[in-house]
C-alpha cells in the first residue's frame, strides 16, 4: 500500500493543480468577458446539475464494477473534454455556450471519479489509520492550493485562456497514466445486472433502493443528509460565488492580486488538513458541530470590505484573513466526516452512500446558486449572508443535538 499512497499523492497533486489553473482561467475569464455574475452562477450550477443526474448512476455502478477501470476510463473522457474546449476556443474563439456544454459533460464525469475514489479509499490505504491518510492527502492538496492560485493568477497573464486548458489536459494526463499503476485490494462486489434491458433496470432500482434503505435506516447517517441538503444549498452555495465576485466585481482585483488572495485561502485549508493528520478525533460529528458555527460567523464578515471603502492592499488582507479562516474550518468538516464515513459504511455500500451523499447534497445547489448569483449582482451581499449564517446555525443545532453526537461516537468506536 505503500506505492498507492506516493502513486495517489503524485495524482492528487498533478490534478489538484490542473484543476486550480483551469477554475481560475474559467472563472475570471467569464467574470472579466461579460462582467456578470449571472453567468458565473449557471456555470457553477450546471456542475451541480451534472452531479445531481450523475451520481445516483454511479453509485450503484462503483457497487457493481471494477473501480480501477471506472477511474482510469473516466480520466480519459475527461482529458477528451478538455482536448475539446481547448481546440474549439483555438480555431473559433470563447463561447459561453460552448463552455457551458463541455461544463455540463464534465459535471457527469468528474463526479463519477470522485465517487469511485471514495468507495476505494480502505482499498488503497490501511482503515484503521484512514483518519490521518486523508488528513495527509488534504495536506498534499492544499499545498497545492496554496500555489495553485498564484501560479494561475501570473499564468492567466502571460497564456491565452485555450493554453491554460491545454495545461491541464498535460496534468490530466499524467495523473491517467500514474493511476494504472495503483493497486486496489480484492472487495466483493455485487454481480453485474443482466444484459437484458428490463433486468437491468429492475438490477439497478433494486440496488439503488437498497442503499437508499441502508442510508434511512441508520439515524447518524440521516442526519448527515438532512445536514448536507440544507448547508450546501445555503452556505456552500454561497461561498462558491462570493469571493470571485467581491474581488473581480466589486473591487476590482488584478488577475495576480485575486490569485495572491486565493492561496493565502490554501494557508488555512493546509493548517487543517495538517492538524487532522496529527490528531486523533474521537467524535467526528461533535468535531463538525463546532466548525459549522465557525462558518456561520465568519461568513458574516466577508462582505465588509464591500461597504467600507478601504486601500486595495487592506482589503486583500481581509479578505485573506478571512477566507483562510472559512477554508481551516471547512478542513474539520470534511476530513471528520469522510473518515466517519469510511470507517462505518461497508465496502460494499459506500459507492452508493457515498453517491447518495453527494446527490442529496447538491440538489438544491442550482437553485440556490442561482438565487445567489442574481443577488449578489443586485449589490446584497451582508443580509444574504445573514440569512445563510441563521439557517447553517438552526440546522447545525437540530440535526447534531446530544443523541445524534452521542450515537456518532459509538458508530465511529464499534
């Protein structure tokens, strides 16, 4: 498992780099080209759309099939997408509606690799250290983050926006290629469904109803979902628009001063990611709690510079001082939860739970960023905030109240 772990990281890296170099390109040239805010939001939506359709499918499908040959087929259509773009925006020029497509195939792609890694995490490295193997994974991603921005922010200013793609098709392939060589341990996987249409289908409901079952039967795990559906649709929503468009939009940053901003977001994800790989958690879900009243605070404060009028520098500092924040506590919910995650579902299921998660969770994320998108280009930002920040808190404190803390830790424990 040794290999796997430097094979993943080098994975990790390359991809997690990539990807950063592309958000950037896309989202600025976006926010720049037609300066609205709007646009930005449909883009961001219709990944989740893509998720939403995608990863009910690709539950059951990690469940049924070798997911080494998902991870690996999936990196190639990908790379093929970003071939597309890169060469249509070459011979034709930017289209919003060409990115919007190729955006849209990607959204069903990119979930169905994340999923399968997921499900195949105590494939690859040791369960019973799975806690500190993702803290350490995070540490390598965020490093990268941490980079990644400042590297695109200079990059966006001496390459064309199709050279930036074509940049992260090199990375997309490096990772295709160093992931053939990882090696999965053996999981018994459920029997294909028949090749005739009608039984496949009834295969594929039936297996689809069973995790569904397994997810409502289990009271810690229901109250994860009801978490997820709410805070996504709200906060993360919310946090996917706001920066760009309070650093582009409203104070006017220059490509290299929203990739400065951007890293120092990576410092704070970093010293989470870093903490979690030395610390033990004895109750992930408590662990949780108290990050997401975290979020609710600090996302109260990430508009002021909008209404103060400050020097530039000032206000890079802020926003700095603040995302990084946000990005540290986002670290002790992600990492708290996939670990309770890993270690309480079977292998079995986790494609499925795992999918069902992700699904329940971006539902209301299109509408929700829509709505946010059309507000922040409205100019209010502090009151939709408020808002955000009165829901995470009232669904933080009814979903992870005393019984559910208490049942999470035994579940982790057992």
């Amino acid at each position: 498992m040794r290999s796997n772990y430097f094979i993943y990281i080098l994975s990790t890296i390359v991809v997690s780099l990539g990807g950063t170099v592309y958000t950037f390109a896309i989202s600025y040239f976006i926010l720049q080209a037609t300066g609205s805010s709007v646009y930005f939001s449909i883009n961001t939506a219709i990944l989740s759309i893509g998720a939403i359709i995608s990863l009910p499918i690709s539950g059951v499908f990690v469940d049924s099939v070798n997911r080494k040959k998902i991870v690996i087929s999936f990196e190639a259509l990908s790379a093929l997408t970003l071939l597309f773009l890169a060469v249509y925006i070459s011979f034709f020029g930017f289209n919003i509606y060409v990115l919007f497509f190729i955006t849209a195939i990607r959204s069903v792609i990119t979930p169905v690799i994340s999923n399968a890694f997921d499900a195949s995490l105590t494939q690859l490295f040791d369960k019973e250290s799975i806690q500190k193997t993702i803290g350490k994974i995070a540490t390598y991603r965020m490093t990268i983050l941490l980079f990644g921005p400042v590297i695109a922010g200079v990059l966006y200013g001496f390459l064309s926006l199709e050279s930036m793609i074509f940049l992260f098709l090199f990375m997309q392939l490096i990772s295709l290629f160093s992931n053939v060589f990882l090696e999965f341990s053996e999981v018994k996987l459920e029997e294909s469904p028949s090749v005739k249409l009608d039984s496949w289908f009834k295969s594929f409901g039936n297996r689809l109803t069973a995790g569904y079952k397994y997810v409502f039967n289990s009271h810690t795990l229901k109250q994860l979902m009801i978490l997820s559906v709410i805070i996504n649709a709200v906060g993360a929503a919310s946090f996917g628009i706001l920066p760009d468009t309070i650093m582009i939009k409203e104070l006017h940053f220059e490509p290299y001063q929203v990739g400065i901003v951007s890293a120092i977001f990576g410092v704070g994800s970093l010293i989470g990611s870093l903490i979690l790989s030395k610390v033990k958690i004895t109750n992930p879900f408590k662990v949780v709690k108290y990050a997401f009243i975290g979020v609710a605070i600090l996302l109260l404060g990430f508009t002021l510079p909008v209404y103060y009028e400050r020097h530039t520098i000032l206000s890079m500092i802020y926003i700095a001082i603040i995302g990084s924040s946000m990005a540290l506590v986002f670290q002790f919910i992600s990492i708290p939860m996939s670990s309770f995650m890993q270690k309480t579902i079977p292998d079995d299921y986790k494609g499925r739970v795992f999918s069902i998660n992700g699904t329940l969770s971006m539902v209301l994320m299109p509408i929700g960023t829509l709505i946010y998108g059309f507000l922040y280009q409205l100019g209010i930002y502090f009151p939709v905030n408020l808002f955000s920040s009165i829901i995470i808190l009232v669904t933080v404190f009814v979903t992870l109240n005393k019984y559910t803390l208490t049942r999470s830790a035994d579940e982790y424990h057992s």
